[in-house]
C-alpha cells in the first residue's frame, strides 16, 4: 500500500469512526465506567514514576527514553567535543566500536524521527488541543461541577486550566499510539522482509495496546470515548505525515543514490532543534487562538492582542523548522 492509500485509508477510518462515537459519547461513557475492571485499570494507570507499580504507560516513557539517548549519542558523534572534557571523553568511548558507532550513523534519521514524532504526538498535539478545546472530563460532568461538551466544542476551561484538566484529547491514549513510530520505520524504511514482517507484528502489537490504554483511560472516567479515538487516529495520522512528507525518512537514499540502502544522516541534533521551533510554533497557535476568543465570547477584549503579539512568532516558527528540512524537498 502505497504512503497516499494509507492515508487516505487513516483519515477514512478516522472519520467513521468519529461519526459512530459522537452520538453515542456519554452512554459509553457512562456503560465503561460501570464495567470499570480494576486490576485492568491498574495494570494501565499505575506507574513506576510515580512510585506505584510498573504500569503500562512506563513502556512509552522507556521508548522514548531509550530513542532519545541513542539519537543523542548518534548526534555527538560528529561534533567537536575538544572543548568539553566529559564529552569528549563519552564521544571516543562511543566511537571506540567501529560497528557501535556505524550504526548509530546510519539509524540517526530513523532515531531521530521517532524522537519528534514521539514529541509531537505525545506532547505537542495533547497540550495544544486541550489548551484549545479545553473540554470537561467525565468525572467532572458526572459530579455535576462542569456541563458535558461534545469534542468539537470548546469547553469552559481557560489558560493554566486548560492543559492539565481538559479531557480532550487522551494524553496517555496519544503517547501510546507514539510507538507506532517504531512499526514504520521497519516497515518503510527497510528494503528486507525481514524488518517488514517484524513491523508488522510489532504494528500489531501497538494496536492491542493502544485500544487496552484506550478503555482504561475511559473507565477512569478520566476521558470520553471520542477523546481517546481522536488521540488514537490523529496520532497515527500525525506520525504518517511526519514519516513520509515531514521528514521524509522513507524517501531518503544512501550516499550512493540507492533508494533501498542505507540512510545518510541528518545534522547532527537537528532533531533537537526541530522539537524547539515546533513547540514555538504551537505555542504561538494557542495564543492565536485564545486571542480570537474574544471575538466568539464577546469579553475579555485584552486578549485580541495575543493574536497580533503571537502572529510573528507563528510564521517565525513555521519558517525556521522548514528551514531544518521539515516539508523540504532538498536534500
């Protein structure tokens, strides 16, 4: 399947499904949380960070961990680190394996794209859309303390509020559907069928865990069903842009033009510094944003000028993670 059917096949599937759950939102809800299985929902909440017990949203934290530090050691190996004794001495400690250290090279794109990719999908896009949509949770709406919103509703929530108490969408729902990352890269970015039948069941895998973080996340009460679904096909969606057309790691050819061979590095840290101009562009959209509500509310007319104060910011974002080769056709 090429990269267009599959999205076009995502943002079909995506968009059924949101039509089936939004009629049906709150009665799910309701019907989840009185089937509410408690070791299942402890195996999915609890986790070792928190001084609990290991809990399934500790994979993602491990996977995530582990691509940023082979991302980082992959990108030290090509900068000057004379300067910086403890570096340095990391940098020949690295580079005393030729193989350790040819690897690291050759899988800094993949590393890197499954570092923004988890950045993007996992933070970027949860706290961007639940500053925006600001939306109740469940438990809220079920106390009576907060009126029930549909997902495409912006909710009552406002700035400090907004990215720690909306339900929309499923932080922990997106952060899991960030390890899809991992699936396409052996899936699309390797020209053997071995790493393509791994994909596949770790694609597979992904999904079984996904839709298990999904419905604890709802008999919680902590989201709605139509929280977790967008978090789940909006996250698959994000991370296929960023693969084939952001970051392009499936069109990437090795230095002898071979479209099946290796991939040539990127600069090093350039995953990095894609991260920081991303979270700047985001954060300019949430000021864009908030500064039009006074136009739909009719009050608070101050904030019209966090539109006009975050519009350059917005465009100087956007250009300077063009710049780092997102969306870029050159090489």
């Amino acid at each position: 399947m090429t990269s267009i059917r599959l999205l076009i096949a995502i943002m079909i599937a995506s968009a059924a499904v949101m039509l089936f759950i939004t009629p049906l939102d709150y009665e799910l809800a309701v019907w989840l949380a009185g089937h509410k299985v408690l070791w299942f929902v402890e195996l999915m909440s609890e986790s070792i960070f928190e001084l609990e017990m290991l809990g399934g949203g500790d994979l993602v934290v491990f996977y995530a961990a582990g691509c940023l530090m082979l991302y980082l050691l992959s990108s030290l190996l090509d900068v000057d680190c004379a300067a910086r004794p403890r570096l340095f001495r990391l940098q020949n400690l690295v580079a005393g394996r030729p193989g350790r250290a040819d690897w690291l090279r050759r899988n800094r794109l993949r590393l890197e794209f499954m570092v923004v990719s988890t950045f993007c999908c996992s933070t970027l896009m949860v706290k961007t859309l639940k500053w925006i949509m600001a939306r109740p949770r469940p438990k809220k709406v079920f106390w009576g303390t907060r009126p029930f919103n549909e997902w495409f509703e912006m909710g009552p929530y406002f700035l400090d509020e907004g990215p720690y108490r909306a339900s929309f969408p499923s932080g922990h729902t997106a952060s899991a559907i960030s390890l899809i990352g991992f699936a396409y890269v052996l899936i699309f970015s390797f020209s053997d069928n071995r790493h393509r039948r791994s994909g596949l069941i770790v694609l597979g895998g992904v999904l079984v865990f996904v839709s298990a973080m999904a419905v604890a996340r709802v008999m919680t009460r902590a989201h709605w069903p139509t929280d977790v679904s967008f978090s789940i096909f909006a996250g698959w969606l994000l991370i296929h842009i960023l693969f084939f057309y952001g970051l392009r790691v499936a069109g990437f050819q090795d230095a002898q033009g071979d479209p099946g061979g290796e991939l040539c590095p990127p600069p090093p840290f350039r995953g990095i510094r894609i991260c920081w101009y991303l979270a700047l562009f985001c954060l300019a959209l949430v000021a864009v944003v908030i500064g039009l509500k006074h136009f739909v509310h009719g009050r608070w007319p101050w904030l019209a000028l966090f539109s006009l104060a975050a519009l350059p910011l917005l465009f100087y974002a956007a250009w300077k993670a063009f710049e780092q080769g997102v969306f870029r056709r050159e090489r």
